[in-house]
C-alpha cells in the first residue's frame, strides 16, 4: 500500500534474515483484470495482478532454473466484514490454476491477532520483529507526512521528491543493519538526522496554503497509482494535503487483540 513503508518493512524482513523484494505495482494491472470478474474490491485486481507480473518476469528471467517453490508472496488479510481478508485465497485459487504457480507459498498474516507473525519468524524473535516492524510503519508515515509538508513550499520543484526517494533508501538500508538488535537508537537518530535536513527545502517566502485532510479505504488512499496520485493533484492546484496513517490501522488491530 505505502511505498515508502512497504520498502522499510521490506529492510526489517531482511534484517532478520529473510531475502525480502518489494514487488513493482500496478504494472500488472491488465492481468490483474484478465483473471478477476470487475466485481472484487480494485486491490484485489492491483495486487494480483502485481505477482502474476512478477512471476511471469521472473519465469523469463531464470528459464530453466526457474523454481516456484522458491517464492514465497506476503499478502496479509483481515477478519471481518471487509473483503481484504479473502484476497489471498483468491490468489491461492488463481496461482493453483496456472501451470507451474502452484508450488508458489502465499504468507498470510491476519487481524484476527495482530498480525502476530506466527511461523513466518522464528518464536524467540517474533517480539523484536514485531517492534522493528511497528517501527519501520511509523517511520513510512513520518517520511510521507514530511514529504506532504514540505513538498507544497518547496525551493526548487523536484526537490522534495528526490529527498524523499533517498530518506527512503537510507532509512531502508538502516533497519536492514540494525532491526534485528534490542536497540533501535540507530535507525531513531538516522530519522531524526532527516527531518532536520528536510527543513532546509521550505521556502518561508511562500504563504500557507490551504490544509485538505484525505480519508478513505486504506489501500486505494495510499496506493499512488491506484488513486491516481491524488495529493500531488491537490498540491497542483494550491493546496496542501495530509492522509489518514498506516499506523492507525495497525494501532487499532493491537488495540482489538489485545481487548
């Protein structure tokens, strides 16, 4: 959903050990489309489509030494009412009916228990992971909530956005090396180091504008495609914009677990 903390959490995976990608999105689209009815909820369609893609390149790009059973497609879900939690077996069903995509594992993490990660890490870890996790999903957020606030009284055009896309890549690179210890200072301090320097991007001769707050389901508002990039419209038309959090949702399934 959040390209920023999709490449974060992606570091976490690989700081306790796991060879974790973040798939290209949207590209797919089309298969997506070839192999959903039109009336499953659109992240449905974008994320198979996503791994359909994905595969389809990496069947073209190892050939004959190309392994399913050497994937394994992260895809959480969620308990009630809402259709998120049944995209994974709709996945399972489509990948079953492809010749040579059955082997392919699908991840489940679910709500239903926070998200508890349950054989995806090993147990003694699972706590660490859960707290790096968490990390790396607030840290998404304060990184997209400084590219909003700077973006809209920025210097020079172009610069908030290439001073994002490297705070996202050093960001990454620091919970690869230091997710897996008890001490998180390092990647609190790396994050602090990059709000400072994001500063020296804002333009104080230009007047505030005015404050448009964005709600909605969570995947199509964060997803930038599959909203077309809304906030960037907003911004082209004056104004400056701010998006509901990831780390609301998670916050509120811990709460629920926990209760």
């Amino acid at each position: 959903m959040n390209r920023i903390g999709a490449h974060l959490l992606a570091g976490v995976f690989r700081g306790f050990g796991t060879n974790a990608k973040v798939i290209e999105t949207y590209e797919g689209l089309d298969l997506g489309k070839e192999f959903t009815s039109g009336k499953e909820c659109f992240p449905c369609i974008v994320t198979l489509g996503d791994i359909l893609l994905f595969m389809k390149k990496e069947r073209e790009r190892l050939g004959n030494r190309f392994n399913p059973e050497n994937y394994i497609y992260f895809m959480p879900e969620s308990d009630g009412p809402c259709r998120f939690g049944m995209y994974n077996k709709y996945h399972r069903i489509v990948l079953d009916s492809l010749p040579g995509l059955d082997k392919v594992k699908i991840a489940t993490l679910s709500s239903e228990d926070a998200y508890s990660l349950s054989g995806l890490i090993e147990k003694e870890k699972i706590q660490d992971f859960r707290k790096a996790a968490w990390l790396s999903i607030v840290t998404g957020d304060i990184l997209d909530r400084l590219l909003w606030r700077i973006r809209p009284y920025e210097r020079e055009e172009g610069m908030t956005d290439r001073f994002i896309d490297e705070a996202m890549e050093r960001m990454t690179e620091s919970f690869s090396k230091h997710s897996s210890g008890k001490d998180l200072s390092c990647i609190l301090n790396d994050l602090v180091e990059i709000v400072c320097e994001a500063k020296k991007i804002i333009d104080p001769h230009i007047p505030k504008k005015p404050l448009i707050g964005v709600v909605g389901e969570i995947y199509v508002r964060t997803h930038l495609k599959s909203n077309q990039d809304t906030i960037r419209t907003l911004e082209n038309y004056g104004a400056e914009a701010i998006n509901a959090s990831i780390a609301e949702w998670i916050n509120y399934t811990t709460y629920d677990q926990v209760r």
